[in-house]
C-alpha cells in the first residue's frame, strides 16, 4: 500500500494528516516535495524529517555561517543513508591524469581564454534561457543530467532548439555504454565526459520523447526524426592536468557557457543546504560523489544549478565560495566548446 500523492492540487497536507492521522508538518513536507511513501516506511520518515528540522534549526540558530539550512528532499534520509544511497563515488582511476581521455589542447584553450575579456562576475540565468532545475531521486543520473543541461544552453544559444525541448537524461543514460559493464551500473553514477561523447555521434531525442524514468533501461536505439544538438568539440580536464585551473574557471563559464564539475556532496550541511554563500563544513577535495552545473560566478562565489529539486538551495541553485578545488569541484569539469545542429 501506497500513502500520500505527488499532486499537490489533489491531495492538500491537511487531507493527508486528517486522514492518516499524521503529522500536518509532516504532511506538509511531503506534498510540497512531491514524496510518496509505502506504509512501512513513513513512519520512519516522519521521524527522520523533524530530526532534520531540529538539526536545520539548531544551525540556524547559532548564526556563524554564511549560509542557512533548511528541509530539502533529500531531509527525509538518516546523513548515513544520504551518503550511501544517494551519492555515487566516482573511483580514482575515473579523474587521474589522462585516463578519461581529456583534451590535449589545454595551451591553445588558455591562450585563447587570455586573450579575450572576462569580466569580473557573470550570471548565465540572466543572460541566457536556462531549463528547469531537474530532480534525480533515487537514480544517480547527476552526471546525465549536467550533460544535457549542457546541450540544452547550446541548443538555445544556436536558437535551433525550441525552448521547452530538453535533451533526454534518460537517453544519454541508457545509451552512453562506454563506462558500464553491464546494464544494472547505469544509476550508480558515472562522469560527463561519456554521454557528451555519446550525443556527439548520435541524435538525442528530446525529454518529452524518451522520458526520464529514474531507473535503469535498456538503450533504444530508434533514430529521432529531428536533427538534433551534437557537442563538437569538448574540453574534459581536471586539476591533474590544468594546476591552475582555479584561475581559469570564470573565463571557460564566460566563454563557453555553463560547465559541469564534479563535487563532494557528503557533508550534512549541503544535505541541507539553503541560501547563503556555502563554506564547506566537511568535505573532501578529491573524493568526489556528485556532478553539478556551475552557471555563472561572482569575485567571491559560483553559482551552481543542482539536480535536487527547486526546493534545493535557492529555487534549485547554490553559491558556494571560490576557493582552490573546493569539495573537489576541479577533479572532474567537462566543458562544451562548440555545438552544432545535424
């Protein structure tokens, strides 16, 4: 048996307290971020939600950070659950040195990124049509997701791609084969680097056409009959190939538009995260877990777009400090340099 429903309009919080004598707090959470929980779990879950409550009110309290908490979707996990079921490492031999098969043109890019102007912040949200921010759940599709986030901003910045058609995560998923053995590793993660390779040899259906299903699938391979956005040429790099990439971030943002990185989202603040500019409490600067999209930068933070929901951070989004290779952000990036339509 099934409890509480994703439709907001269908069912109200006060509906689900009344008629499961529920806690309406409780009821509210879960109708706000679309929760839906069997009978033998929502119980626990409620517990695990105002244990987050007090842990986000007690950090608030004490006002010495530069950021809030707050109840996000993932609030409704024990920290230790987040990390395991939540977040999928990716394994060293993934971002050492040239094993993924980065570009070797990292002196032609950063002289090509000095000789032009950066100024000194910059936001792609306003300067550009970004999509909706996207909601991964249980699947570990973060780095599908930025890939396509990353094809969508190409697609709008050619104006061949309507607005509301978004590149299929689940596609890129099931399809881009290089990095899983077999067909039951697609949701445990994997980095952006293999469905940006995938879309560049083949067409991606949009979203609406092949839906994401949060769960592992077989690839179908049906060509689309649309042409569709291929990333020609791609910059894939990290910290053991660009030292001072640190330097260079704001200017690949500025020029090629948003760029996905990998990230550390273990510490039990960013579980939680709400406004602010992050400070990292605890997290690690080479033992990355999740992939992100940075979006745009100020001289003090960047702006990132997540795949948790618009409840996250602030509508989806989240500063965290500029720092070297804070929570591991250059481990793994994955930059688009030029899309084209076929």
């Amino acid at each position: 048996m099934i409890f509480c429903v994703a439709d907001t309009k269908a069912w109200s919080a006060k509906d689900c307290a009344d008629f499961f004598s529920a806690d309406y707090f409780f009821c509210e959470y879960m109708t706000k971020h679309g929760k839906i929980y069997t009978v033998d779990t929502w119980r626990q879950k409620e517990v695990n939600v105002k244990e987050s409550l007090t842990y986000v009110r007690s950090h608030n309290a004490q006002n010495i950070l530069d950021y809030e908490l707050q109840l996000t979707s993932m609030s409704d996990l024990l920290h230790s659950d987040f990390v395991k079921n939540r977040l999928t490492p990716v394994k060293k031999e993934k971002v050492n040195g040239r094993k993924l098969g980065q570009s070797r043109e990292i002196d032609k890019i950063q002289a090509y990124l000095k000789s032009h102007y950066t100024p000194k912040s910059f936001d792609w949200r306003t300067n550009s049509h970004m999509t909706p921010v996207s909601t991964q759940g249980k699947c570990g599709s973060c780095f599908a997701i930025v890939a396509a986030e990353m094809m969508d901003w190409w697609g709008d910045k050619l104006r061949t791609v309507p607005s509301n058609a978004t590149s299929s995560v689940q596609q890129l998923m099931d399809c881009s084969s290089d990095e899983f053995p077999n067909d039951a590793e697609r949701c445990l993660g994997s980095v952006m680097e293999y469905p940006l390779r995938y879309a560049k040899e083949n067409r991606v259906w949009h979203d609406r056409d092949y839906m994401y299903e949060a769960h592992d699938d077989i690839c179908k391979h049906k060509r689309p009959p649309y042409k569709t956005l291929h990333p020609e040429n791609m910059h894939h790099t990290g910290q053991y190939d660009e030292p001072d990439l640190n330097l260079y971030l704001p200017a690949y943002i500025y020029h090629f538009g948003p760029i996905g990185v990998s990230f550390d989202a273990s510490d039990r603040h960013f579980q939680h995260l709400g406004k602010g500019i992050y400070t990292p409490h605890r997290c690690s600067n080479t033992n990355v877990n999740h992939a992100v999209l940075v979006v745009g930068y100020t001289s003090q933070y960047y702006i990132v777009k997540n795949s948790w929901g618009p409840h996250y951070g602030e509508n989806g989004y989240f500063k965290v400090k500029r720092g070297r290779n804070l929570c591991g952000m250059l481990e793994v990036v994955s930059v688009v340099t030029n899309a084209k339509m076929r």
